[in-house]
C-alpha cells in the first residue's frame, strides 16, 4: 500500500534557496553601493595648480594631478621661467590628454613653474553618483521588502500544506 502523504514540502526548497540567493545579492549590492558612497566627493569637476621647478625640454614631463581620478582635459594657462620671473609663451610647449608636457619649440627650458587646469570625474560620475543616490534610498524600502518576503513564505507554506477540501463519504 502506497499511499501519497498529504502536506509534503514539495517545491518549498526551490523558494527557500531563490530567497536565500537574493538576500546574498541584495547584501552584496548594498556593500558595493556603500562603498561607491564613501568614495571621495567629486562635486567640483575642475581644478587648477602650478607644477613649480619643472622642466620643458627634450625629454617629457608629466603634470602632478594626472593621476587624478579621470583626469582629462588639461590646458596649459602659463608658463614663467622658475628663476627669473619671465613669461614664457605657451606655444613652446605642449600637453596631452593624459597630462604629458612636451616642447614644442628646440628651445630648452630647465626651470619653469607651469600654471594648468584640467577636469576630472565629469558626466561619467555624475551618471554614477545619481545611481549611487538611487540605490540610497533602497535600505528605507528594505523592511517592506522583508515583509512581503515573509507574507510571500507564509502563503506558499499554508498553500503547500492546507487540505484543498475534502471529497467523498470519509469511508
């Protein structure tokens, strides 16, 4: 006699390890935005500075924000020679877009201060800090989220377990 017993889990497992996997998702993306919170405040995206006791000769010269992060756009605002005061025109030298001053004349600069500017951050992190704002906002929901998970659980467990009705004379 091989009678199917009543009130078996069935599929609860399957619903238990997808609830199971989406906490560990959630607590994973909440990490990752908390730390893009964290990371240093980007709301002014341009700076400028003065390299001092530089060079613009024949090798390169890298400016000393470069390695800003997503530093771009830099423009070379003056040039005055480091030991004399004297104005030196911008056409004899040159910048990349990754900061690398060249010279651009065969004239031999060995002490300068070099005045630029350049941006960082720009619209990428602007995209990324209002991403970053959105998720923000999601720990306030997460109790509701919580609760419809329980409400969700509790409903497929009396739905699993509860008697669809009975048939028959009970014989």
């Amino acid at each position: 006699m091989n009678k199917k017993k009543k009130g078996q889990v069935g599929g609860l497992p399957n619903v238990v390890m997808i609830i199971i996997f989406a906490a560990v998702f959630l607590a994973v993306g909440f990490l990752v935005v908390q730390e893009m919170l964290d990371m240093e405040d980007l709301s002014s995206f341009e700076g400028t500075a003065t390299d001092t006791n530089v060079w613009i000769n024949d090798t390169t010269y890298t400016l000393d924000n470069a390695d800003a992060v997503a530093f771009n756009s830099p423009v070379i605002t003056g040039i005055v020679n480091a030991t004399g005061g004297e104005t030196i025109e911008l056409a004899n030298a040159t910048v990349s877009s990754a900061g690398v001053v060249a010279n651009a004349t065969e004239l031999v600069f060995e002490d300068v201060n070099i005045t630029y500017s350049w941006k960082y951050g720009a619209e990428s992190y602007l995209g990324v800090n209002s991403t970053v704002t959105a998720f923000a906002s999601i720990p306030g929901l997460l109790g509701l989220l919580v609760l419809v998970i329980v409400v969700g659980i509790i409903i497929a467990v009396l739905m699993g377990f509860a008697p669809v009705g009975r048939t028959g004379t009970g014989a």
